[in-house]
C-alpha cells in the first residue's frame, strides 16, 4: 500500500502505474482512463487520480504534530485523499469492497465516461449490476455528504447516521457513475480544505476519521441483511439546483452572464452565504469568487 506523501508527490499516470503494480492479480483497467479493482462486498468505493494543479508535488511542509500538511506546489488532497483512503480500507476490512481510480475527474469526468460506457457495452463483471451503494471520496471538509442528482431518502438518511451530515455539490464521478448504473452514491469528506487553491491542505485526523467511518459501513454492507439502495433522479426546473433532498431557487434576479457561477459556487458555498455576498458587493463577487476556487472564466452568459 502506498503511503499518503507517495500518493501526493506522484503525477497521475505515476500513480496509474502504480496502482496496476499494486492490484495486478484482482484489476481490470482501461489504460490512462480507470482502473477497476475486484472485490467480494457489493459496494464499490470511488477516487479520482488527477488533481487542479499544474506543478507535481516536490516539498510537502507539515504542522509540528504532523497532521496538518500543505506544499508550495498545491498538496492535491482533492483527490489524492480519496485515493489513499480506498487504499487504506481495502487493506483493512476482511471482506473487500471493490475499488474504481478515475483519471481526469477535474477535466469532465473523462475516466467515468469510458467506464460507464464499457459497462453500457457488457464488458465489464456482471456482479457490478448488484451493487448495493457507491461511496466516492472526493468532498472537501471533515463530514460532508454529497448526492447530487440522487434522490433516495431512504440512502441520504443512512449516510447520516453514518455520522454525515447532508451538503451540497455540483459534480464529481459519481455524478456519472450512479444514474448509469441504477444505484445510489455518496461523496464523502476525505479531510482537505481550501480545494482548488495554492492554500490547499489536509487534515490528516479528518481524513483517519472518515476512513474509520467507511470501514464500518462496508463491513455493515457485507452483510446478507444490507439494502440495495436505488437510483432515485431528482426532478426540478431548468432555474434549479437540486442537492441531496434539499432543493435552491437560482435567484430571479441574477442576470444570466453569472448563473453558471453561482449554480459551481453552491460546491463551495450555501446559498445564504451566496446572497450574503451579492447583498455586500454586488453580482461580480460571483466571479472573483469562481476564479479564486476555478480559475478565470469569461463571461459569456448561457
């Protein structure tokens, strides 16, 4: 198993390769698009290779204690957090969930397209057709749980016991992976902030927390007694945003050139927040706001 600092110095088709050496015996891959690694519980936990910043990991600094981590070059936590902790649970349970490292998360969703396209096609394991969940790690913060399109109750209140508490996103793979295979998905915190950002950093008590917490929930789901939980599609108008059960207006008033901004933004921010903001400087915060996480974005309206 890689160690977390291999994991974040590691450019992605290094971190490819060294996960195919890691699961030769048990993978199925898709070179430079995913790899798909078997497992015995119907649960398949979800990360992504790549990261936003353009300079490979070369200085890792940390807190005296050693659990808060940061570099020059931007740390990658979003996702290389989520790539460590699938490492770390399969490694741990008895029972293994089956594991899916996506490349160009950040660019489109480019490796979760190819699966979900070979799995259209029958060419990968028919056992993916029972899983019982998909849990991605990929979510900023300590205790986040994002469902994006998914609309099943019955899965959301489930997560929350689980010690989650319900947030709201804009896309991650899962956002392609679960309506594709008519099951319901999850991103959960893996303990990094400031996403996006030179100022990136991880907490790694955070990121232990939600793994320990993962563990659990695959060894309750290796059980014969676990649910399935169902792809449930959320339904709303072409001026709404749907997250996890809760459902936002995009304001009336907000001129189409910043619609696209503020529907990215509510990844990052609540919707009060959001307002708080236009209300104090105006509608172009909106984009200083998607610059600072995003990078410049012209404004081009819909």
């Amino acid at each position: 198993m890689m160690k977390l600092n291999d994991c974040l110095k590691a450019s992605q088709s290094q971190l490819f390769r060294a996960l195919l050496r890691q699961y030769r015996e048990k993978c199925i891959s898709r070179q430079g698009q995913y790899i798909l690694v078997r497992g015995e519980v119907p649960v398949m936990l979800v990360a992504h290779l790549d990261t936003v910043h353009k300079e490979q990991v070369r200085t890792i600094c940390s807190s005296e204690d050693g659990n808060i981590l940061m570099s020059p070059q931007g740390i990658g936590g979003d996702d290389r957090c989520g790539v460590f902790a699938l490492q770390s649970i399969y490694a741990t349970v008895r029972k293994k969930p089956w594991l899916l490292f996506n490349c160009d998360e950040e660019t489109g969703g480019h490796g979760a397209r190819e699966f979900v396209r070979e799995y259209g096609q029958k060419k990968l394991p028919a056992v993916l057709d029972d899983m019982k969940m998909l849990i991605e790690l990929d979510r900023k913060g300590s205790n986040d749980a994002v469902f994006y399109d998914c609309d099943n109750p019955e899965f959301e209140e489930y997560i929350n016991r689980c010690g989650f508490q319900t947030q709201y996103g804009s896309f991650s793979d899962i956002s392609v992976l679960a309506p594709a295979m008519g099951v319901a998905a999850v991103n959960l915190s893996s303990g990094y902030y400031n996403a996006h950002t030179q100022h990136e950093c991880i907490n790694r008590r955070r990121l232990d927390k939600t793994i320990a917490r993962v563990v659990k929930m695959v060894e309750a789901a290796a059980r014969d007694d676990f649910p399935r939980y169902e792809y449930i599609e959320c339904v709303w108008g072409a001026d709404w945003r749907h997250y996890g059960g809760y459902v936002y207006e995009i304001p009336k008033n907000l001129p189409k050139a910043y619609r696209q901004q503020y529907s990215v933004l509510l990844d990052y921010y609540s919707d009060r927040e959001l307002e708080r903001f236009r209300q104090a400087y105006g509608d172009g915060i909106l984009q200083q706001l998607y610059e600072d996480i995003y990078g410049y974005l012209e404004q081009g309206g819909e």
